[in-house]
C-alpha cells in the first residue's frame, strides 16, 4: 500500500514537473526595438527569443550564440506588421518605446497575446526602470539586480568625472550632434532628443538648443554655431566617404572642432537607444570631453 502511494506521488511529480518544464520550453518571446532586445538577453531570456526587429540585429548576441538563422527578423519596429509578428505564434510580444504604427500595435493588444510595451524615457537613470520591467515580466530579477547594479557604477562614475571638470573650472564643451540622412545635407539634434541627452548628462552644452527633435541643419549654419566638438554617427560615414570626407565638407572644415580634431564618432547602438549599454558609453563620452 505504501508503495502504491509512494508511485502516486512520484508519478504526480513527475507529470508537474514535465508540465512546467514543456510550459518553459514552449514561451516563445518577439521583442521589438533594440533597446528592449539587448535587455532580454542580457537578462538571459536570449534562449526565447524566436523573433527580433530590424533594429535589434545590430546587436552581436542577437546572431551569436542562438544564430540569427534561429531568429526571425521582423520590419523595422516602427513599421511593424501585426500578421508578421503574430505568424511567430508568440507568447509575448516585448515593445520599446515608438513601436508601430498605432494600427499595428492595436491589432497586438486586441489578439490576446500577452504584451509588455516599455516607457519612454528622458534620462538615463531612467534605464534602470525598464530593466527592473522587463526583470520581473521575465522572472529574472537576479539578473536584472545585476545589471542595474552595472549601470549605477557608470552612472557614479560619469557624476564624478563631470563633478571634477566643474571642481577644476573647466569650461563645458559647446557640441553639436549631427547625423547625415543621404540627401547631402545633416540633421542636428536638439532639445528632447536622445542626442541631446547624451550629450548633456556627459557634462556638455547642446549648442543647437532653439528647436525640438532632429532637424537639417547646414553645414554653414553648424560652422556659425562654432562647436568645441562635433559629434557624428557611424551609420552613415560611410556613404560620405568615411571621417576624413566628413571633416572636408564645406563649411565645417573650417570649425573650431574641425581645426581643433575634436570629432567624435560614436556607436548608434549603444549611445542614441538610450538602452542598457548606454550609461557607459556616457561615460566614455564624459571623459573625452574633458580630457587634456
């Protein structure tokens, strides 16, 4: 008789723990926008990811260890296709802040898919926010206390550097951003832009601060402003004709930053996501700015 109820529990055990072991196998995660992919797999949920956005394939632990021939790639997350994302049978949908468009996005509400859209943030100490989300929508919180743990160290690390700068009454360098969009002509960023939160919380002074949102500027009109430093994006140097094609151009050959070869090319992914790998890069920033 005992042995009868011991093959009982064992036997109800085994069909729990198989249960939960299939449920687990089976979460099938779409996450849309590279600030909430690089998130998902730092936290170490890369394993459910069956399906990515455009964007987030700018990152290498998307294609390295799970093979970007494991993963779907999806429309860029602004431009999604709700029949795309759902033909991945997903059992979550991860969204960074601007998915869309709205009609696209509602149908994903509407179809009974759990779906976890992350805020739009204004500061990098905000970051730790969406990881803390995400952390708990994933049951990784030992993961996401780790990596919030990360970014208070570069955060620190930033205050101090920028702190010193101010102790030692060196002047806040004058930057202006800008991002070649293939027409020959720039857009800069100004207030409200990711732009101008990087370059403000690295201890700069945004010269381009009369308009919201990235605008075209000229390069002449760049060169009135007269930036200590210029700061360009990777993407797209290359259909200039790399930096030095850059520094030639009309106009902002003959900038203070130009003249002074204070032209910084930073990472897209890592700075302007205002994501996990941000904060650092900030700091890295910081320093260049106040180096001797």
């Amino acid at each position: 008789m005992r042995l009868f109820a011991f093959l009982k529990v064992a036997l109800l055990f085994f069909l729990v723990t198989g249960v939960s072991h299939a449920e687990e196998k089976s979460e099938r995660v779409v996450s849309l926008g590279i600030s909430a992919t690089e998130i998902v797999f730092a936290l170490g949920s890369g394993d459910k990811v069956v399906a990515v956005d455009q964007s987030s394939l700018f990152l290498p632990i998307v294609k390295k260890p799970y093979g970007e021939d494991k993963i779907t790639a999806l429309n860029y997350y602004r431009t999604l296709s709700a029949e795309g994302v759902l033909s991945c049978n997903p059992t979550l949908i991860i969204g960074s802040d601007g998915i869309g468009p709205p009609a696209a996005v509602d149908q994903l509400k509407q179809s009974g898919v759990e779906m976890v859209l992350l805020p739009k943030i204004k500061s990098l100490e905000e970051i730790t926010g969406k990881i803390s989300q995400l952390a708990e929508t994933l049951d990784q919180q030992e993961s996401g206390k780790q990596l919030i743990e990360q970014i208070d160290v570069h955060l620190k690390e930033t205050q101090k550097i920028v702190s010193q700068a101010q102790a030692d009454k060196k002047s806040p360098p004058r930057v202006i951003f800008l991002m070649n969009h293939g027409t020959g002509a720039f857009r800069a960023g100004g207030t409200g832009t990711a732009a101008d939160t990087i370059i403000k919380a690295a201890g700069g002074v945004n010269v381009v601060e009369s308009f919201q949102g990235y605008k075209e500027l000229s390069a002449e009109s760049a060169l009135q402003a007269n930036p200590d430093i210029l700061l360009v994006p990777d993407r797209g140097l290359q259909q200039l004709g790399g930096l030095e094609a850059f520094k030639n151009l009309p106009g902002l050959s003959a900038s203070a930053a130009v003249q002074n070869d204070r032209v910084k090319v930073i990472d897209m992914a890592k700075t302007l996501t205002l994501g996990l790998n941000t904060p650092e890069a900030v700091k890295e920033l910081a320093l260049y700015f106040y180096q001797e």
